[in-house]
C-alpha cells in the first residue's frame, strides 16, 4: 500500500486499482481498504478507485487526540494524491464524514452514500446518546470485545452470530479497531442530520439505502436527501445494512461516469 501523509503527520495508508476519472471509496464502522475491495475491484476497470485505512486502523497511523476535522483532513490528503479533485462514495459512518468533509469545502464534485446511521427525531437522539454514554463506558473499562458486540448489536446483528464470531478468527481484528467506534460515534455528533451545516453540501449527492433496510434506515435515508441542495434518492431493491458490491457498482458506475462530462466541460 503506498502512503500519503495527513496534515498533522499521520500516515495514511492507501491503494490504487484502475485507470480513469478518480473513486476514493471511505468504509464505515470496523472496516478497512480490504473490506471495501472487493467493490473496488468492480468499478476499476472504468475508474481509477481509491481504497484507504482510516486512521487508527490497519496501516494508517493514529495521532491522537482525535477529532474529527483531522479525518476530513485525511480524506483532504488523499483527494490531494490522485489530482486535487476526486468523487467520494461512502459507506454507513463513512458517508456521514463524506458529507462533513464535503460541507468543509473538500473538491468533491460527485459524492454518493449509502445509509449513514443518522437517527433524526427526538427518540433517535436520546437512542443516539444512550448508545454513546454506553460506548464510552466499554472503552474506558477497557472492554473492546463489549464496545464491539454494542456496535454489532445495536446495527441488528442477532446475539447467536455474535457469539459465532466471538470464536472466529476475524474477531481479533474487529477488537483490535474497537477504538475507533468513538471515531464513528463522534462524526455522527448527537444522530441528528446537520441540516444547517450541510446546507454547504455543493456536491451532486445520490443518497442510497436497501429496499429490505430496517424502517429507521430507509427514514433516515430520505431525510438526509431532502436536507441537501444537490440529491437525489434511490433504494436498492433486496438489499440491507450489509451491501452488496455487485449490487451498488452498476448504481455508481452510472452515476459517477457524470464525472467524465463535468471535467471535460470545465
């Protein structure tokens, strides 16, 4: 993987497959550039895709203290190593960063994301800091198998695979990122969609969610468009939280290929 440095000198760690108009694709929650590959390896053959470690996991560096302008100036350095301008899809947390990163000014032309766990409502905020308080708990207690398991339970995964992967050799290194649930935790603020903030969103934005998503999702999923200057909404017929690569690279194909046309005009 090769390395770009962030502004305050953390390294983030990189890859780079295809040729074309560049795709920096930002995982969510416990993922890394080897989870959002086997996407990247689908759209390289028309794009070229950027896949990355967020700080504090795998071969990206973690200075501390966190915050999250530091993540938006992550995103900022890799858009700097493929030209200085880049489409952005992201994925659960990682499309509510993308949205903050792009609010922030970040040259992002074309920005696609699929259900960014906000839970607008005054229920969905007092959900969103009970989980917090819950999560910081855990992590002060040194309990990253337990910050693991809330982050699984509360995304809908049953306790009985839980347990199953409790004994699967992946659980190491879901534990070994537990800290960086507080990351997530923090770039979606108190759940509720920034609406004011986002207002700055100059992006072209196609907000997605799955057909068979839990109700919260697919709400949520519509507020956030209807929150933006620039969106539009499409729900992904048989898919979940969990989706499918096969599913949404023909979706972002197609709605990235715009890129082609708005830098040959400009």
């Amino acid at each position: 993987m090769d390395k770009t440095l962030s502004r305050d000198g953390t390294a983030i760690a990189y890859r780079r497959r295809g040729q074309g108009p560049p795709v920096i694709l930002v995982g969510g929650a416990l993922s890394t550039a080897a989870t959002e590959a086997p996407l990247a390896r689908i759209l390289a053959p028309r794009f070229e895709v950027v896949t990355y470690d967020r700080r504090g996991r795998g071969s990206s560096g973690d200075s501390g203290p966190y915050a999250v302008g530091r993540e938006i100036e992550d995103l900022a350095a890799l858009v700097a190593a493929v030209g200085g301008r880049a489409s952005v899809f992201g994925v659960g947390a990682g499309g509510a960063l993308a949205l903050e990163a792009q609010a922030a000014g970040l040259p992002v032309d074309l920005l696609a994301v699929y259900e960014p766990p906000y839970t607008p409502g005054a229920s969905g905020a007092q959900f969103k800091a009970c989980c917090t308080a819950r999560l910081h708990r855990l992590l002060s207690a040194g309990d990253r198998g337990g910050a693991v398991e809330l982050f699984l339970s509360v995304t809908g995964v049953p306790a009985d695979m839980i347990a199953r992967m409790r004994r699967a050799p992946l659980w190491r290194g879901l534990v070994s990122m537990a800290h960086t649930l507080a990351y997530d935790d923090a770039v979606l603020d108190d759940g509720t969609i920034p609406a004011e903030r986002f207002a700055s969103v100059t992006a072209r934005t196609l907000v997605v969610c799955g057909g068979f998503s839990t109700t919260r999702a697919r709400l949520s999923a519509h507020a956030l468009a209807d929150a933006l200057p620039r969106a539009r909404h499409r729900t992904l017929t048989g898919q979940t939280r969990e989706l499918a690569p096969q599913a949404m690279a023909p979706v972002l194909a197609e709605f990235f290929a715009r890129d082609v046309y708005l830098r040959q005009a400009s």
